[in-house]
C-alpha cells in the first residue's frame, strides 16, 4: 500500500457516515508496494466476498487461471460482505490506499467524490491503450458508454453489465411476480382470478372453506413483506394506472416522469389493499414480517398469494403454485409497471492514485471482459475439482454451458466460486458464447407469455449518471420524502383513511421536495434521451 494525500475532511465524514459490524479482512500475500513477485507482477486490491467462499481469493480457480494468464499476481485485503463497506471507507479514508477496489460496491456519490478529490483515477485514456476487450464491449453496445462517462466527461470505474433480455423483455422488467395457491383453487373448484374482484373473492374462499384440509382456519389467503423490493405487493397497482415500483419513479409514454405515490391510481390501490385488510384476507405480520418470517410461512405451504422473483425460493419449484396473471381493475384497466431495473452496476472497480503500474492492471482488468471470461466471472467456472462447477466447458463450440444444479441454491454455487467485479455479458452472448441458466429461462418465457403484453409503458427512468449536486439533492430528498410515502402506505392499508387524508398528504410531500426531485429526475431523463 501507499500514502497519498489524505481525504478532505468533509469526505472523510461522508466516508465514515457508512457503518458496518466489526469484522476481519485476509490480506494475502506481503503488504507493501505494487511491484514484483518472481517476475510477476504485484498488485494490492482490496474486495468484498460471501463467507462462504474462500477467505484467500486467490484459492478460487478462475483467479488462479488469471493470474497464469496475464503474469499479474494480487494480493487480496478481502473483507466479508457485511463489514466491507465499512472496511472499505476506513481504508480509504485514512490515505492508505490499495491500487484499486475490486467489486467496490461505489455509489455515483462516491465516484465523483472520490474522482474529485484525486483518490480514484480516470479511466478513459487507460481503456482507450490497454483495454481492446472493453472497447468491444462498448462498440457493440454503446449505450453503456454514456451510462458509465461521468457527468464531467471522465470515466472513474470498471462496469458490471449482465444482459438477460432487453427493453420489456428484460429480466428486470418485473420484479414481484405474483404466485398464486393452484391447487387450493384446484380443490375449492375455483377459476384462475382475473380481476380485483375475482381476487377478492377467492381470497375469501382460501380463508374461509379450508382449502387445506386440515380442519384448521390457519390458511394466509395473502402475504407480502411491505417495503419496496421483490416481496411487495405493488404489481396490484397496475389495475388501477400507472402502477408501482421500487424506487417510485414511473416514464409516461409522452416522457413525462411521475411520481406514482402522488397519483389516483395509487390512491385507489391503496383502497383496494385496505378493503382485503378489512375483511382479514392479509396476513396481519405483513407490515413487519423480514425475509425469513416469510420464507417459514411459504415452506409450509400457508400462502393462498404471495409475492417474490422466483417461486423455487420460497414454494419450491412444483405445482403448487404458478404465476397469477395481471388483473382487471374496477374500470377494466390491466396494466403491467415496468421496474427501472437493468443488470447494470457503475462503481464495481476503481483505480487509485496510489497505482504505479497502470498498464499492467488494466491489461489485467481487460481479461475479465472476455465473453467467456465475463461468463465464469459472473457465476463460476468449470473444472474444479474441490468446489461445484456451473459449467462444463465445449471444447469444440469454445463455449459455455450451464450444468445442472441438483438441487444446490444457484446463489451459493455462485458465491463459492465466481469472482463478480467487472464483467460484461450481453444479450447475443447467449448461444454462442454460453447456455441461459435454466431457472433465468423459465422466468423469461413466464415474463414474455404473461407480462409483457399487458405493460403500457413504452418508457422507463434510465439509469442517468447526475451531477454531485443533483445527487446531493436527490438523496437529501428521498431520505424524508420515501420513508414518509411508505408509513403512510402502511397506515392507510390498516385503517383506511387515505381518501380524508390525501389532500394533507400531497402538501407534505411538496413540503418534502417533491416538485424539485420531478424537475432533477424529469432533466436526468431529457438529457438522457439526446
């Protein structure tokens, strides 16, 4: 490691706002200098990784084959995920610094604070010598270079760019889909809902005729967990406008950027949701139930209607449950929001001031923009002989393909062996470079076959790069203004009042900002869009 110049002060209180619980990182390796090791080259990264993968990063077989590679050898300061944020601001912080931060985990806040302040280095010019892969990349998608140039004109981090889909056929497209009892409907004779009312009535069914058989009124005829994320139950929305979404930011397809929880057909949702809560069709932990609360529940079978990405993580992948369509509202209304999501992450690898080999680390983070090394880099590799593999390798098609999992979780295969950081995969990858997953297959078909025909929205929010005023702005806002939306959400689902308190309602959020966050969000987009 090196001394430079030690953070501004006021960075330095941003940095340390960020907490995490104590932990201890592995160094790897000597400390010291970037320099050499029997010929090699050294560098000194700091990373983030799962517990339950090796504690040395370069145990892991895709790191091993790298560094055979490219002659490059790195040591590793790598901290848990739950103390590296925190680990990694104290770093930072105190001038010490490695050459780069790998699978970073920066904010656009962060980049240009640390761009700014001379921490982290531009890019560009190292992409533009050293970088043919990444170049690439970005000639075949260019999109993703305006996505990752700064509002200044630089570029001070290494991407993550997942394709799985595109437009409205993205994977991201829809985030909570809706799982409905299928064999409850089956055994009450029930037809599949298809509109507010429908729902409602069969919701009644599940909690008042046993559809279990038990003898036991212990049926939840709907659970949900109630912040925004894939277990809420904002894909209802739909049925009465606009709809929902995460981070509450909605494109019309005149261009227009709404802010959903200041519209009627939130308003009306709201009703809806408050008349199931009336007549006790709700599960009444839903307002503080976490993930594992709710995942006890579905392994028990007790959901008539549940909310997540994939039904195998809480259900199970049977027949129990399939996908509920989107439903007519009161007016006929069936619409399907658009999340703003896209398998994208701008702050996954920065470069330090403290690098004196540049060259050498870009030729090395060049190497994971291969296609089929992006592919390993993302979920894992092929034949180890310690740890599960994900793929087998085709020699003869020089290409990937997805192993079957028997029955081991996806996510810990993947975070036992994959390596994440920058990476790029895109669409046309698939089939030449690698096989689909098969659970990300079947979401897709069930996206395409269900939702995509009933989603209005010819637009949605871009992931814009703002200046750090606009995001200075923006955070100041959302911080009281989003925390405010969902306790009133909260409230008026249990004691409906949301018609007598609407007007109330929409001055605090004018209070809270709301006109300047549309006007930052609705000039991000324009500019978006040139």
């Amino acid at each position: 490691m090196k001394n430079v110049k030690t953070v501004s002060v006021s960075v330095l209180a941003s940095l340390l706002l960020l907490s995490g619980c104590s932990g201890s990182g592995t160094s790897t390796g000597e400390g010291g200098a970037s320099g050499a090791n029997n010929g090699k080259v050294t560098l000194n990264f700091l990373t983030q990784s799962s517990a339950l993968a090796p504690a040395d990063p370069n145990e892991k077989l895709i790191n091993k084959r790298l560094e055979e590679k490219t002659g490059v050898h790195i040591n590793w300061k790598n901290y848990t995920n739950d103390v590296f944020i925190e680990k990694r601001n104290l770093a930072i912080a105190s001038g010490d610094l490695p050459d780069a931060v790998f699978d970073a985990g920066y904010t656009d806040y962060d980049l240009l604070k640390l761009g700014k302040d001379g921490v982290i280095i531009p890019l560009e010019d190292l992409i533009e010598k050293y970088m043919p892969n990444l170049k690439k990349v970005l000639q075949e998608a260019p999109e993703y270079k305006s996505l990752i140039t700064a509002p200044d004109g630089h570029i001070y981090s290494f991407p993550w760019i997942e394709e799985l889909g595109t437009g409205k056929e993205a994977i991201q497209a829809v985030d909570d889909l809706p799982w409905i009892n299928v064999e409850w409907l089956k055994k009450l004779g029930l037809k599949m809902p298809t509109t507010t009312e429908e729902l409602k009535q069969v919701l009644i069914a599940f909690k008042t005729k046993d559809p279990n058989g038990n003898g036991k009124a212990d049926e939840i005829p709907l659970s949900f967990i109630d912040k925004p994320g894939g277990e809420d139950l904002a894909f209802l929305y739909g049925s009465f406008g606009l709809g929902e979404n995460g981070d509450h930011a909605v494109v019309t397809n005149e261009g227009k950027v709404v802010f959903t929880p200041a519209e009627n057909g939130y308003k009306e949702a709201v009703k809806y949701i408050h008349d199931l809560y009336q007549n006790g069709l709700i599960d009444i932990e839903s307002s503080q139930q976490d993930w594992n609360t709710y995942l006890a529940k579905g392994k028990d079978n007790r959901y008539g209607l549940y909310f997540t990405w994939d039904k195998s993580n809480i259900t199970g992948m049977n027949d129990k449950y399939d996908v509920m369509p989107p439903l007519a509202g009161p007016d006929g209304h069936v619409n399907v929001a658009r999340t703003n999501g896209m398998g994208f992450d701008r702050g996954k690898m920065v470069i330090t001031s403290a690098n004196k080999q540049l060259e050498a680390t870009a030729k090395w983070v060049d190497q994971l923009y291969d296609p089929l090394q992006s592919v390993q880099d993302n979920w894992g590799t092929y034949g180890d002989t310690k740890q599960q593999n994900i793929f087998e390798f085709d020699k003869s098609k020089n290409m990937l393909k997805h192993l079957p999992l028997k029955g081991s979780a996806p996510v810990e295969v993947r975070q036992k062996t994959s390596i994440g950081g920058p990476l790029a995969i895109l669409d046309e990858y698939y089939g030449k470079v690698t096989t689909k997953p098969d659970d990300a297959a079947w979401r897709l078909d069930i996206l395409k076959k269900v939702m995509v025909p009933h989603m209005q929205a010819e637009n949605n929010m871009p992931k814009v790069f703002h200046s750090l005023d606009e995001l200075d702005r923006l955070t100041t806002i959302e911080t009281d203004m989003f925390a405010y939306v969902l306790r009133k959400r909260t409230e008026w689902y249990q004691n409906g009042k949301v018609e007598e308190e609407w007007p109330e309602y929409l001055k605090e959020l004018d209070r809270l900002g709301l006109k300047e966050w549309l006007q930052i969000k609705q000039s991000g987009y324009d500019r978006s869009k040139k």
